[in-house]
C-alpha cells in the first residue's frame, strides 16, 4: 500500500496520560499536514512541515501538543496530559510541494 | 479571514439524480481547491483538485467548476448512486507570501449525502 498510513487507528486513554500517533506518508511526498476533526466538522489544520522543518503551526496547537519530522520521512504527533476536549479524529496527509494532498485514515483519539 | 461554507448541509436524493453540492468561500485569493469524499469514520479520499486559473475539472461522473471572482465552486454528480453516498468537503488552499500555496487548506462543514436505491 502507497498511501498515507497512520497507526494506530483508534486509541482510548485517561484523562492526563500522553498520547502518540505516527503518520508515515507518501514516499515521495515532502510535505506533511496534521488536522484534528470533530464531528459534524470539517477538518482544522493543526501544523505542517516541508521536509524536516515545521513551517507554520495553528493557534489550536496548544503547548501540550508537539510533533516531529525527524528525517523529513514519518512524523509523529504527541499530545501531553490528555482533557476530553482532546477527543477527536485525528488525521495526516502529504502532498508534494503545492500539488493535491492525500489524507490517511486517521486515528480516532477518545479521552475517558 | 477565509472560510468556506458548503450549503445544504445534508441532502437527501433517489438513485439516478444528477445533483450539484455547492461550496462557497470569502476571500478570492485561493491557490486551488480540492473536493474530498469522506466515509463514516473514515479518511479523506480525494476527488478532483481545481487549480485557481482553471474553470473546472472531470473525473468520471464527477465535475467541478470554479468561479474565483464570486467565490463559488460546484460539484456536479451524475446519475447517482447508492455509493455515492458519503459526506463530501470542499477546501481552499490559500495563496501564500511568495506566491505559492499558504500550505494548509480551510475546510467546510461538508454535505452529507445519501442517495436512495
């Protein structure tokens, strides 16, 4: 399979635990996109990075949120000290350069 | 501030309808658009992507058009299907500082659709 690929797919936790989701995307793509969607919502772009460099993140991404791209390849996203409002899907896409994005399936977060 | 606003919110048709899903945003300065289908509680798969100095694009049954100065994109179904039923998003990626795409896109509520054997 060539497309986005997220893992894991659904993730239950406490409130106050850390999460981490990783995204690998298409292997030629160099930009890699996270947004978090609630339901009856469209998506809400969260941060993106072009190769390994984070280019611009959204004023939705508090302090407890972090995300890396390493090596310019996968990317993880962590979220410290989960609140219920974290709940949500939470998805990846790549797309090279300014060409059409694909998005993963997404990973489906639950705070209890 | 851009947003993008798809109207109806839901719709319900019989098999065999030809439809049209309207999508609408504030500020003219996109770099492209992009419809996506969504299924419940899944990813987003992508449909058509219309670059800003094109008026629209077909894939299949599937046409969308661009209308930039009013702010305005349409997708267009024929003959529908029972599997065409889904939620399907309209995004604008807007241009940025030096004249390539901002990099993120700005989505709507999107339109659930369901078509009805």
């Amino acid at each position: 399979d060539t497309g986005v690929s997220q893992d894991p797919r659904h993730k239950i936790t406490k409130r106050g635990q850390n999460v981490t989701f990783r995204c690998d995307p298409i292997s030629e793509h160099n930009r890699l996109y996270w947004y978090r969607q609630t339901l009856g919502q469209g998506p809400e772009f969260l941060t993106y990075f072009q190769n390994e460099a984070q280019l611009e993140k959204s004023r939705l991404l508090s302090d407890r949120f972090s995300a890396e791209r390493p090596k310019g390849s996968f990317s993880t996203l962590e979220i410290q000290r989960t609140e219920q409002g974290d709940s949500a899907m939470y998805l990846c896409a790549s797309s090279l350069g300014d060409s059409e994005a694909f998005f993963g399936q997404g990973t489906r977060l639950t705070v209890v | 501030k851009q947003e993008v606003t798809q109207i109806p919110a839901a719709l319900s048709v019989p098999e065999g309808e030809n439809l049209v899903l309207n999508c609408s945003f504030t500020d003219s300065a996109i770099y492209n658009l992009q419809w996506f289908r969504q299924d419940p509680g899944k990813g987003l798969t992508s449909l058509l992507l219309i670059q800003s100095s094109q008026r629209e694009q077909t894939s299949g049954r599937l046409n969308a058009s661009l209308d930039k100065s009013s702010g305005r994109s349409t997708l267009y179904i024929a003959a529908s299907q029972p599997g065409d039923s889904a939620t399907y998003l309209c995004a604008v990626n807007r241009v940025g500082n030096y004249g390539g795409s901002q990099g993120n896109l700005i989505f709507g509520k999107g339109t659930k659709l369901s078509v009805k054997p």
